[in-house]
C-alpha cells in the first residue's frame, strides 16, 4: 500500500542524506521524495512516498524519528491531506496538431511554458492521477522528455507545530 511520510528535519549538511541511507539500508524503497525549506528556514519538509504494509510503514517512521536532525514524522495517509506534483512534459508538434494539444493542455488546466516548430513543453500541477491521465491523454503526440517533481504534501485544515527536539546526552 502507498504511504505518504512527511518528515521535519532541522536544514542541515546532511540531513537529507542519513535520510536516504536509512532507507536503503532498511531495503525500504522510495517512490518519491520532495525536499525544501518551510516557513522557518532552520527547518525542511522531506515528503517522502514508500509501499508497505502497516507494519513496514510503522518501522520506517521509527527509524525515520531516531535519526539526529529529524523533528517530527508524520504518516499523511491516516490523515486528511492534499497532495500535488508538478510535471513539465515534452511533446511532439505536428502540423495541425497544435489546437489539440492547447485543447488537452486546456482541460488539465496547464500551462504552455515552451513552443518550437517541432515541440510542446507542457506545465501540468495536481494529484498524482491526474498527472498520469494527462500523460496517458499526451503519449500519442510521443512524450520528447519528461520531468516529475514527486509529490509534496500538508495535512489538510491543520498546522503542524514545529518543535526541535531537545539535544539529551
């Protein structure tokens, strides 16, 4: 089952790293991760996409709350969140094609950040599935190139308090 993990950890040298090792170390696989600073900037979101079954899931986010810079995990798939992604998707242009792809580009409510005579760069936000539909929808145009952002995800109508953990020796 696809598990949404949103890790806190102080913005260090670092940080990301004993993340990633604690992962692969466990032979847990990521599926996607999305890092950057929050509203304080001594702290970054890491939002973490893994499978697993509860009890995987329940090592994973004891492993993930031992590691030294880590604040505050939290499995979002319990919870009411929104989660979105950002793909830039590469296109083929041919001739007559391109009121069809501003059409698609239209009902995905995307941007077009990049036109030649040749392709299409396409902007597309939003949940996951929406994503692949769109791809699904533009793969006949032939997908040039393509680039995900993995999703980034809040717990829907509540704030997380940031908290550094105290340094105990």
């Amino acid at each position: 089952m696809k598990h949404t993990i949103s890790v806190l950890v102080e913005n260090h040298f670092g940080a990301f790293d004993r993340v990633a090792t604690m992962f692969s170390g466990k032979g847990f696989n990521i599926k996607s991760i999305s890092v950057g600073e929050t509203e304080i900037s001594e702290v970054s979101r890491m939002t973490i996409v893994t499978d697993g079954d509860d009890q995987i899931i329940d090592q994973v986010v004891k492993q993930l709350n031992r590691l030294v810079d880590t604040i505050k995990v939290v499995d979002l798939s319990e919870t009411y969140h929104v989660e979105r992604e950002l793909a830039l998707i590469s296109v083929g242009m041919h001739k007559g094609s391109m009121e069809e792809l501003k059409n698609i580009c239209d009902i995905f409510r995307g941007n077009i950040v990049d036109i030649t005579i040749k392709s299409m760069m396409i902007e597309i936000t939003g949940p996951p599935d929406k994503i692949d539909a769109a791809v699904n929808v533009l793969a006949p145009f032939g997908i040039k190139e393509m680039a995900r952002t993995g999703i980034v995800a809040l717990r829907r109508g509540e704030q997380v308090k940031i908290q550094k953990k105290e340094n105990v020796t």
